[in-house]
C-alpha cells in the first residue's frame, strides 16, 4: 500500500481528520517505510540537517555526551548548522495535528 495522508485524508473534514488521527498508530505500526515530507527545501538548510542527523544516529551515546556538563556543542559547528535546525523545527509540519503519531 502507499498512503499520503494529504490526499487520503479529506483534509476540509474535521469528522473525517478526527477519525483518522485515531488511524495513524495502525498506519504507521503496519509500515514498512515512513517517508515524511518536511515541505519545500530553504537554502542549504536540509543539507546542514542531514549532516546533524546522521552524526547524531552514528553515536548517540558520544553526541549526548558532547552536550553534557562537561562536554561542548560542536555538533553545532557552524552557524549555519544551529540556523539549519532552527529552520526545520519552524516548519508547519510540526503544527500538524497527528505529528506525534508519525515520530513514535
């Protein structure tokens, strides 16, 4: 199956998002790949993100480490990088409703 939620869901319904807000466990427990679209790319902004990210999934354990007490930020290098998430996390992607559902 191929589900997008933005075309399978009648998003003018608040009965129908309501009852497909209670799906999205089920939907995303039975899938075997989750692709979620951010929205549309701002600068080099994805680039510096991905970078971040696959840092962060090489060794959670040292990256946790490096914000600790003792240790230091450099997972945030640059500016750009620190500007970078700063942009992903204002995105409207993460006003949706059912947000929650899709991280879990």
């Amino acid at each position: 199956w191929f589900w997008v939620d933005a075309i399978c869901i009648n998003q003018n319904s608040t009965v129908d998002r309501e009852f497909q807000v209670q799906q999205m466990k089920e939907v995303y427990k039975e899938a075997s790949a989750v692709v979620a679209w951010l929205g549309p790319s701002r600068h080099r902004c994805d680039r510096d993100v991905f970078t971040i990210l696959e840092e962060l999934g090489s060794n959670p354990k040292a990256c946790v480490e490096r914000f600790g007490p003792s240790g230091s930020d450099d997972l945030f290098k640059t500016e750009e990088r620190f500007e970078a998430l700063t942009s992903l996390c204002k995105r409207s992607y993460w006003q949706r409703m059912w947000i929650v559902q899709e991280i879990i």
